[in-house]
C-alpha cells in the first residue's frame, strides 16, 4: 500500500518539508501564502483537472502541517488565517486532528454493486432471477442495477457465472473499524468526531489525498531553533523506516542533525510497561477483574471507553511507552523537553490527555520526520556512525508488531510466577478489537491477556510510516535479535525497584 500510494505520499512530503524549511529559515508569512505554488508550479495540472484545485488543496494540506484548522469552503479565507494561534514553539494541537480536506474529497459512494463489461447477456440472467426486491434488469447492453431498489444483498455478484458483478466501497469507509466516516449534505466524507478514535487508517486509505492530520512540524522546529533542550524518543516501529540501508545509529544521527539533544528508544519505556502490566496482570487476575486490556495502543483503548465503557477499568493502569520513557528522561534532566517520533497520530491525541501531556511535549510521525529530513537534505544512510543503541530489550522491541505486546508481558509474567496459566489473546484492525471485545463481554475470555491493535499488523503498519509493512517486519526483527537484554529484568536502564517482585507474587 504504501508504495502504491506513492505520488500522495510524495505530496504529503514535500508539504511537510516545505513547512519545516519555513520553520528552520523562521522565513516571512508571506512563503506560506505562495507555497502551493511552490508545490505545483506552472500551468499544467499534474494530479487533478485543473492546477487551481491542486493548490487549493495544497493550502489546506499546508495549514493541517502548520497545526491549523482546515477552512470553510464557502467562505474566503487566507491561508495564514489563525497562524497567530499556532506560532509558537510548543504543542500547538487542537482537536479535531484528522480532518476531511473538502476540496479533495471525491464524493465516492458507499458500498455498492457494480456491472462490468464482463457481463455477457447470458439467457439464464441468474442475477436478475435472484434479486429479492427487484433491482437488477437487463439492459440494451448488459444487467442494469437500480441503486435506489439494490439492499446490498450481494447475491447478483454471488450468482453471476462470469463473475460481471463487482462490489465497492468507499476505501475511508472501509477501513474505520468504528464506522465514524458519514456524509455531509453532498455526498462528501465527514468525520463523526465523537466515535473517532484517531487511528489514521482512512488517512492511509484515501486515494485521493483528502484525508489529513494535524502536525508539530513548524512548532517543534521552532524550539529547536531556539536551543531548546529537545530529546527524541522512536517508537520500536522506527526501524526500516528511513531505507534497508540505513541502520537505527544512522537514523538517530540524523535526528540529532535535526537539532535534537538526543535520542533514546522508546522501547525503554515497553521494558518498563511490560514490567507494569505483567504484575497488574498477576494481581487482578481473575480475582479483582475477569480480564485485562493492554494499554499501548491509545485508539484501543478509546475504543474500549466510547464502546465498552462498563470495560474501560479492565484495561491496564499502566503508562504506555511513550509516557514512561519521556518521564524517565524528565526525571534525568528537568531542563529536558521531550518529542515521541512514532507511527501515527493516535499518540498526538493520547499527548494531549491530561496524565501525559506534563511529560511529552510533542509528537510527530516517522513520514513527518522524513520530511524535516528532507528540508536539511539529510541522508541518514549517508552518514558515518560507529555507536550502537541499547536502550530496550528484545521483547520490548517486538512491541511494534501485532501480538509483540502481549507476548512480552506474558513472558514476563511467567517469570515472575513459573506457576501461573497466562492466556492471551490478540486483534489488530479495530473492527477485529470490536469482535474480541464483544466476546470478552460475553464470558468467553475470562482469564485472558488482550492485547489490542488499531492498525492490521500493528504499529508497523501505522498511517504514519513510510515504508511497506513486510520490510520493517523484516529490519525489526534482525533489530530484536541485536538487543544484548532479551527480558525488560536484564535491560540495566530499568529502575532495580521496578524488577523487584512484590513478597504476594513470589
């Protein structure tokens, strides 16, 4: 997907090193009002029907990478309108961060069933014979389909022998696991912000670009022109991200080239979750709680509370990654300002969350970070290092692939009570997180370990990352076997008292 998507995710690249090149440069407003021109210079479209379209939609892009809100489509507005609010060199995010670029939006239709050319007129017409309410008819050329009859049954397609009849969906559509895309008055996409969990997968989904989030590009660089002591915390998934031959040192040189303070792996803080869990695990279960949730994933767990909220209690206390290692640094350096560099967008809005926001003080995505990179023209495969990184574990690492966490925290568990049956279970995608938690509610995973993912393969797979799923699976991998600690009890980072296992548990 992601290397099918390429001419947006080109885009979106170019939108985010051009913010970041205004940043560095603390250029004039005036480069934001003619950026779109910029990014598509001349007079000949390239993307769309007419070059008019494609900068109005730049500018909407420009203002959702600048932290701003996406203007009224109706009404004349500049594209600098409310940069005040966002000119400032701290987190500047404001909900709704996933918004429907309106211009860009193609109006496509919702799950339907459609009549190719590979219809053949056959005599039998087994479509026609088994439509229950009517809506399919043969045509001058072929079967016709009357939308405003067709229920979507789907058995016209199941029956057709030439297989003439294919069914379609709207892609957003199709992958919100919480169904919160619906229609404005024209047919167009619109986010149901209250059942939206900020997962991104419609952003990553949208073949025409109309999908965007808000980001920290021009605040984060702004602090980091100033000399704010800025350290970078990578989320495990960063591995592979930035090209096969660029090693995890090479791309944490380049963050630093970046101006950041430093750079640490968020899998320091998943050593630390897992020690959290694995004891919380133990203790509540099944005396105090039938089951647990892990708390890794935030969409998961917003999730849980906008649908199973009588559950919301059952998933973990524990801080997630991101937490734990941003305080661990802030209790290291007070002076410290911490950014999370991750997968996706669903750890801006947990940063926004009142128990965390005192600790992360921004986040952006791996594709976010490759387009700071790309406004420095930094290479990190170009650049010689000779350091290792050694913050996390093995199992602490494989959190970045679905069942990682859950099998960390397991193992973990189990060598803390050699004893003890530890049953888990996993899901990733939300619809999938949906029907798990639908049999948690019936009784049938008592017991259990649940871990939850939004995105299908886990965080590998993030709106967020740039290269393919399988590829980093594959980096990943080879990174865990790398770690000298292959538990969170050998990692030396990790606080003695945190090892230590409480006189009920031995």
């Amino acid at each position: 997907m992601k290397e099918s998507y390429e001419s947006i995710l080109n885009l979106r690249r170019q939108v985010y090193a051009e913010v970041a090149r205004i940043a560095y440069e603390d250029a004039d407003l005036e480069e934001l009002e003619t950026a779109s021109y910029r990014l598509f210079p001349g007079e000949v479209a390239t993307m769309r029907e007419d070059i008019f379209r494609e900068r109005a939609i730049a500018e909407e892009m420009l203002r959702l990478a600048m932290g701003m809100d996406i203007r009224d489509v109706g009404k004349y507005t500049k594209v600098t309108e409310g940069f005040d609010k966002v000119n400032i060199a701290k987190n500047a995010y404001e909900e709704p961060l996933v918004n429907v670029i309106k211009f860009a939006c193609e109006s496509c239709p919702e799950r339907t069933f459609f009549v190719t050319n590979n219809c053949r007129k056959c005599m039998a017409r087994p479509c026609t014979n088994v439509c229950p309410v009517g809506a399919v008819t043969m045509g001058k050329d072929s079967a016709v389909i009357d939308e405003e009859k067709c229920i979507r049954c789907g058995r016209c397609q199941q029956t057709c022998p030439y297989h003439a009849i294919v069914q379609y969906d709207r892609p957003c559509s199709s992958v919100c696991g919480v169904k919160a895309i619906e229609n404005d008055e024209v047919g167009r996409a619109v986010i149901n912000h209250d059942k939206c969990v900020a997962c991104g997968r419609c952003i990553t989904q949208c073949p025409f670009g109309a999908i965007s989030d808000k980001t920290q590009i021009y605040q984060l660089v702004k602090a980091l022109v100033s000399k704010e002591k800025i350290y970078a915390i990578v989320a495990p998934s960063f591995i592979g991200q930035f090209g096969p031959k660029a090693s995890p040192v090479q791309i944490a040189e380049a963050i630093k080239q970046l101006g950041f303070e430093d750079v640490i792996e968020v899998g320091l803080g998943a050593d630390m979750t897992t020690l959290h869990e694995a004891k919380e695990y133990l203790e509540k279960v099944p005396n105090e709680i039938p089951f647990m949730g892990t708390s890794c994933c935030y969409s998961w767990s917003l999730m849980i509370e906008y649908n199973f909220p009588e559950y919301f209690d059952q998933v973990s206390d524990s801080g997630s990654p991101m937490k734990y290692t941003a305080e661990y640094i802030k209790e290291k350096d007070p002076d410290a300002h911490v950014c999370f560099i991750g997968p996706c967008t669903s750890k801006k809005l947990e940063a926004i969350d009142t128990k965390v926001k005192g600790y992360v003080d921004f986040v952006i995505t791996f594709e976010e970070l490759r387009g700071m990179m790309t406004s420095r023209h930094i290479e990190p495969e170009d650049i010689e290092v000779t350091e290792e990184m050694e913050d996390a574990s093995s199992t602490a690492r494989g959190y970045a692939v679905a069942g990682g966490v859950a099998d960390a925290v397991a193992k973990a568990a189990k060598e803390i009570d050699p004893s003890r049956e530890i049953k888990v279970e996993g899901a990733n995608s939300l619809s999938e997180c949906i029907k798990m938690m639908k049999l948690a509610k019936a009784g049938q995973k008592n017991g259990y370990l649940l871990e939850g993912m939004a995105c299908p393969g886990g965080c590998v797979a993030g709106m967020g990352t740039i290269a393919s799923m399988n590829k980093v699976k594959r980096s990943l991998t080879q990174y865990m076997k790398e770690s000298q600690y292959k538990s969170p009890f050998e990692n030396e980072h990790i606080p003695a008292d945190l090892k230590e296992i409480p006189n009920h548990l031995k």
